[in-house]
C-alpha cells in the first residue's frame, strides 16, 4: 500500500509539473469549426484520383484540439462528425483501471464529455502533401473523467483548468499517412491513423484499453444513404451484415452482439469476431466506402466493437438528424494488467481503405451477401454447379444460412435440379396427372428462432388450375406427415387449389374453403407464385400462441372462412417446425426457399398532436399521401393529402381489401384533439364491419430502396381498440392499441421497411375486439429534417455539449 501511495503522490508532482509549464496552451471552445471549410485551426491533406480521376479525399486535423481529425470529406462531403471535440470527430480514446481503488479514467486525444466546453491542446504540423500529415510536438492527455470504483453509471467531471482538476500520465501525437492501393478498375486509398502513445510516467494498471473512435455525422448519413456492412468470422467463415444507418433507427443482428452490452437501437457492441466494416455512402450517384480493418495480431488484442447512434447529442429533437452522430468504436488493445514505463512509446494505428465497393471487395473487404438477408437460417437457390441430379445434387454448394446445409427427403417424384435448359436453377417437380410428389427437409426443425418466416416461389408449367396443385406445410412433427389427413399430426398447412381458391389445415383439421377466388392465385393471371408464410410465437415449448400470417405475391391473404382473419392465432403455438411440400397433379419449377428470421424492422407508434409533430414536411418524397374516406385534399406542411373519395378503396398503385371482401363503411363528423390542419385527417374515415380484418397494399415501389409507411388516426374511446398487424417483408407480428393515447388523441404507426423486387408491399391488420379505423397514410421514400427549431432550443453559432459516455 506504501508503494501505491507513493507512486500515486510521484505521478502527481509531476502532472501539476506539466500543467504549470503547459497549461498556456490548452484551448477551451465549445464547438470545432465546420472543417469542410478548413478554416485556420483545421490542418487539411488532400489526396485525388483514387477511385478514378474525378475523386478526391480530404483529411482535416485540429490545430485547437489535440491533432484530432475533424473532418474527412469525400467528393466534398465531410462524412465525420465534427461538432465537437468531445464523443466526436476521429480519435483515439483509452481507459485506465487503478489498482488501488479500481476507478476508471477515461483519456481522450481531445475531450469535453464532463464539461459544458471541449478542449485540447494547440498542436504544430509538418506536412507532405497527397502523402502524410503529423504532429510536430507532444501533447498532454489528460482524464476526461471517472467512474469511482469501476462504476460506469456513476461519473466525475475532470479537466485541466477552468476550475477543475485532473490527471495525466502519457503524451500523445497524432499522425496520417496516405497511400494508393493498385486494383483492377483505379486505385484504392489507403489512409493510415496513427497514434503515438508516450508515458511520462512509470505506470501499473490493472486494466488497459484503447479504441480508434470514428464519429460520423447523422445527417450525411441519412442524405447518402449509409450503409454499413459488417464482415464477422464466426469460427469457420466469413458471414457479411448489412446494418442500415441512414434512417431513425437501426439494429445489429443479435447473433453477432454481446446481449448483456447492448441497449436496443442505441449501442450495440459487436463480438471479438469482426473481421472489418465498411462503411458505404451513396455521393454525387457513386457509392464510396470507407473499409475499416481490425488488427488481431499482437501488439494489438481486439475486444469487440461499439456501433452507436445519438440522437440528442447537439440538441432534444431527435427527429432533427442534425442533432445526431453514428460511432464506431473498435476496441484494438486490451491489457490486463498493463504496465508502462517512463519514455516508452508505443504506436495504436488503424488502417481505413476508401474505395467503391467493387474495389474494396478486391482486397477482401466484401459487401456482397449474404449480407443482405443477415437474418437467413436457410436458403437454398437450387444453382448448382454440376451438370445436375436428384433434389440434393450438389446441395451444400448451392444453399447458405446459419441451418446450411441440409439435404432433402424425397417421398415421391420425380424431382430434379439442373443448370441447363429452361429448368436451369430451380428444383424441377413433374407430377403429373393422377400423380403426387411429396418432399421436405429431412431431420431439421427450425426452432432456432420462436419468430421466423418460409419463403418459396413456384412456377406452374403446365397451365392448368388442377386440383390441389400446391401445398406447404409447417410445424409438423416428422420428416413426413400429412396435417390434413389425421388430427394427431400438428402442423398448419395452406394449399393453393383450383381457380384461384385456398384451403388451410390446423393440426390436421381443414378449414372450409376460403368463400373467396382470388384472382391473383389463378395460373392464368400469375404462373408464378411467391408464397411467405410469418409466424411469430415466443418459443416452441407450447407455452405461448402462434400468430400467423399468409402473403402471396406480397399482398395479404384471409386464413380462415371464419370471420376471414389475416392474421390466425394457434392456441400453444407450435412445438416444432419441420417444413414439408406437395405438389398434386401439376408440373412446377421450385425455388428460392428460404427460412429466416424477422426482420430487424419493428411497427411503432408515436403520439401525434399537431402539424409540428406530425413528421409530415414538403421537402420529404413520397409515393403516396391519401386521405381516406372523403373527397377533401389536406395541406399539412404543405404537403398535400389527396381526398380518395367517400367509399373509395383503390387509387393510384393502392389498395384497400377486407378479408371477407365486404365494402367499407364512412364515419363522418368526428371530433379531435389534434390540430390545426393534421386535424382536418381525422375527421372522417373508413372502417370494416363486424371487427373484419383489412390490408392496405402499395404498388409500382422501386425495389431495394427504403420507404416508411405512416398511418394517421386516433383513439375513437378510451379504451383498447387492439388489432394485430403483419407486414408482406416478414417483420414480427405486433398488437397495436388504436387508442392508445385516449380519446380523440392523435396515433402515428409507422414502419420502415425495403422495398421487394415485385415493388409491392402490403400490410394487414386483423381485429382482436374491434375494428380498425382507416383515416389517412403516407409513403415516404426518404426521411427529411424538420425545418423549424423545436421549441426550447435555441441557435447561439454553437454547438451544445455531447453527453455521450463510452461504454
């Protein structure tokens, strides 16, 4: 304890040493200067003609602020968060654990967390140019702030003047070099970040850890569509995560996140497996990416990586992407226990590649997928290599997915693959007349997720609408059953019949047939049917319900001819999931089957009170902006919603249906709490009778691209108007209260989601004690900023403190 106290006392003697000689050159300011400006106290490097003549990369480092680097601009466009200098811009961070006590300092290159300012160090340069950039002279790194005795939830401001006090153990000294990488189309930049690390100090710790923070600024972000695309080894390959960074929410899948480190939509730390990101912007109608590369190999010991999204961190709008930033914190040294000593220099360097992501594939940073489907148990394309087989020739090479591979069993056929003809890539069924064909996956149950969905998409060869042409079944019990045939066998089966018709089957007991004929379900209108069967539940150990939900061609189709629900509740739910097929009398080609998991986009509602809170602006895209059950067009914002007609359920690439068919029915006259103009929505709607299950569908999208559907309504009592909605991409089956905000109380629901390669996307809501209303919707292609200052917050030319902690 004596040599504790002792060393303690030594390191600060020599800290008031330092910060009596050096405290003429600390900076206190509250913001960094926009750097795409390059002003005085940004020091800019420039580097052209990497991906082809016409780009340019430019780095930015503070003169101010310890050298940190407060912008880096691509084309143009400053992709950092450079606001502050404090949980912002490009820099190096490291925590300490002090043996004694176990407080943890926190030491930024430059820092402001605990303080109502930023500040850092003046900083002197040597520059060559297109080559490299460095501090001239060592700067101080002082503490930033504490957490007493390890405890994160609890923090205590430091800093170096100002009337506060800290600590400062090392020396820091910032330095880029940039260089061109050969590829097959141009060059690929390569900027090197280097940070040297120099203790003035002896120094022991019980811990040490050391990240590369990169900030990048939320509204370039939503503007260029950012995309990452993480490439993570999961100990035998390679897998690619595409995680969407652009909108007002996001998600990592949870396969890949350390559960306990995570706070959903917010902070997500990624596991020790993470190879690199990429992260890619859409500029000027050129994708750019930026492909970060983690070191495993000493001295550098990887421990996972922080990915977060702030929202409030300039402002209380989080609607207001301005207010935000995205951070990727890979956390490259991990030492415990840790010991420096005085003089010693240590180099914590990462190396970022900017390319196209063509090129950036070239050097192993790949963005291609299965990437794009980062929630796929089972996919099975049917491409296969070889000349062609039975149903498993050539299985493995051909199907992907966390389940993968999984051979099939064959009842009855014949069923082939090829890569020839007009059958190349599909499986083949020919049954025949007087014939069926039954095959399944053989000695698989997925239940690796209480919430999945099955995909397939059949083509009919033949022309004819036979009898009982195709069936898929899920839930069963065993390699091979029929549900329909003994009500011992559980499982839920859809069979798509004659003429257009559909029949359903629940632990082997057949419902009547669907009283409908859909048109979209007859060979002559769609020979090619793409079926998507959702299923949420909580588990398969039969102590929860199943929801399940049926789209065809991705519109909503009814499950029962009682009372026609689009979505069916299994009572117990399933407790397993074997998936099997059937074709009858028919010749089909069978592909894309796919089994996944949801979607990482969720229903969510909001309060909505006025047209200021109505997230309804001019500048926004949209595809469509209706308002229902009336002819009257409202302006909100002006944006002008179109007056559909009284009774009208169809209109410009929309649809209304019900699950019974029936007609809607118009309520006129009702009264409000929200106005002014968002008011005037509300006033008449539509609604089914008899607590009917309704869908809404939208058509001519642009596949690929992201769009936000928002419903408009309110609380017609005050009571518990639940319905439960499904969506055509497969997403969690979710219960909405329409008054969940009282009555005359104004509801938003919206839903982010990607538009499929048919352009259509459908909803569905079904009924549990009474109908949903339907007064207005919106389709939003893109996400834009308010264009007022939320009440309360006032533009000074600065930017407010970031109260982001690292985690």
């Amino acid at each position: 304890m004596k040599n504790k106290i002792r060393f303690l006392l030594i390191v600060f003697v020599l800290l008031l040493q330092q910060f009596t000689a050096r405290s003429e050159g600390l900076n206190s300011d509250t913001w960094i200067y926009n750097p795409m400006d390059y002003p005085s106290d940004i020091e800019s490097l420039v580097i052209t003609g990497g991906i082809s003549s016409d780009i340019e990369v430019k780095i930015g480092l503070s003169k101010k602020m310890s050298g940190i680097t407060a912008g880096l601009s691509l084309n143009g466009v400053n992709v950092i968060a450079g606001k502050s200098a404090a949980g912002a811009a490009w820099q190096t961070s490291y925590l300490v654990k002090d043996p004694a006590n176990n407080d943890i300092y926190v030491f930024n290159q430059a820092a402001g967390n605990s303080t109502p300012f930023s500040w850092g160090y003046t900083n002197y340069f040597v520059k060559t140019p297109g080559i490299s950039l460095a501090n001239t002279n060592w700067v101080l790194n002082y503490a930033d702030h504490k957490h007493p005795k390890g405890d994160f939830g609890s923090s205590e401001v430091l800093c170096p003047g100002y009337g506060y006090t800290s600590i400062a153990v090392d020396e820091g000294r910032e330095r880029i070099d940039l260089s061109k990488i050969p590829v097959l189309a141009g060059n690929v930049i390569k900027i090197k970040n280097s940070y040297l690390h120099k203790a003035v100090v002896n120094q022991s710790w019980s811990a040490f850890s050391l990240e590369k923070a990169f900030y990048m600024n939320r509204q370039v972000a939503h503007d260029k569509d950012l995309n990452v695309y993480l490439g993570y080894y999961d100990g035998s390959s390679t897998n690619i995560y595409k995680v969407y960074l652009g909108g007002a929410d996001y998600s990592v899948p949870s396969n890949i996140v350390y559960q306990e480190q995570t706070v959903p939509n917010k902070s997500y730390k990624i596991k020790s497996g993470l190879q690199y990101a990429v992260f890619v912007w859409q500029i000027s109608g050129k994708k750019i990416g930026v492909a970060i590369d983690i070191p495993n190999s000493l001295p550098f010991s990887f421990d996972g990586a922080h990915l977060n999204m702030e929202r409030t961190a300039y402002g209380s709008n989080p609607n207001d992407y301005s207010n935000g930033n995205i951070s990727f914190h890979p956390w490259i040294v991990n030492k415990a226990p840790a010991t420096f000593h005085q003089g010693d220099v240590n180099d914590y360097y990462m190396n970022y590649y900017v390319g196209t992501p063509e090129q950036l594939g070239e050097l192993g940073y790949k963005t291609e997928t299965n990437s794009t489907d980062s929630n796929i148990l089972f996919l099975d394309d049917f491409n296969c290599p070889g000349s062609g087989g039975d149903a498993n020739f050539e299985y493995a090479a051909r199907q992907s997915g966390a389940a993968a591979p999984i051979q099939y069993q064959v009842v009855n056929g014949p069923i082939t693959v090829t890569n020839a003809g007009p059958n190349a890539g599909k499986l083949n069924v020919l049954s025949g007349a007087g014939n069926l064909s039954y095959w399944n996956i053989a000695n698989h149950n997925f239940n690796e997720s209480g919430n999945f969905s099955v995909e397939c998409e059949v083509d009919r060869l033949d022309g004819a609408d036979n009898f009982h042409w195709f069936e898929v079944s899920i839930g069963c019990n065993g390699a091979w059953q029929n549900p329909e045939d003994n009500p011992a066998y559980p499982g839920f089966s859809i069979r798509l019949w004659e003429q257009g018709q559909l029949v359903t089957y629940t632990n082997g007991n057949a419902a009547p047939l669907i009283d409908q004929t859909f048109n979209g379900l007859k060979v002559s209108v769609n020979p090619t049917i793409k079926v998507r069967i959702v299923v949420s539940q909580p588990d398969f150990s039969g102590s929860g319900d199943a929801k399940i939900a049926l789209f065809i061609n991705n519109k909503a189709l009814p499950l029962s001819a009682a009372n026609h629900p689009y979505t069916l509740v299994l009572p117990g739910g399933f407790k397993n999931n074997y998936i099997n097929f059937r074709v009858g009398e028919a010749n089909i080609n069978f592909d894309n089957l796919k089994i996944m998991t949801p979607t990482s986009n969720t229903i969510t509602t909001t309060t909505w009170t006025s047209d200021t809170d109505s997230d309804i602006y001019y500048t926004n895209s949209y595809t469509h902006v209706v308002n229902l059950g009336d002819t009257a067009d409202i302006t909100i914002n002006n944006k002008t919603f179109t007056g559909a007609g009284i009774l009208a359920t169809t209109g410009s690439n929309w649809e209304i249906r019900t699950g019974n068919a029936s007609a809607l029915n118009q309520f006129t006259g009702r009264a409000t709490n929200v106005d002014p103009a968002s008011g005037n929505l509300l006033t008449n709607f539509l609604y089914p009778s008899a607590n009917v299950a309704s869908s809404l569908t939208l058509t001519d999208l642009d596949p690929g691209y992201k769009y936000v559907l928002t419903l408009y309504s309110m609380g017609f009592e005050n009571g518990n108007r639940n319905s439960y909605f499904a969506t055509s991409d497969g997403a969690i089956i979710t219960v909405v209260n329409q008054d969940e905000f009282g009555l005359g109380n104004g509801q938003l629901l919206t839903y982010q989601y990607t538009a499929d390669t048919d352009g259509t996307f459908s909803i569905s809501t079904t009924p549990i004690n009474a109908g949903w209303h339907l007064y207005a919707f919106s389709n939003q292609k893109s996400i834009s900023i308010p264009e007022f200052v939320p009440s309360g917050f006032i533009v000074f030319g600065v930017m407010t403190l970031i109260k982001f902690k690292l985690k």
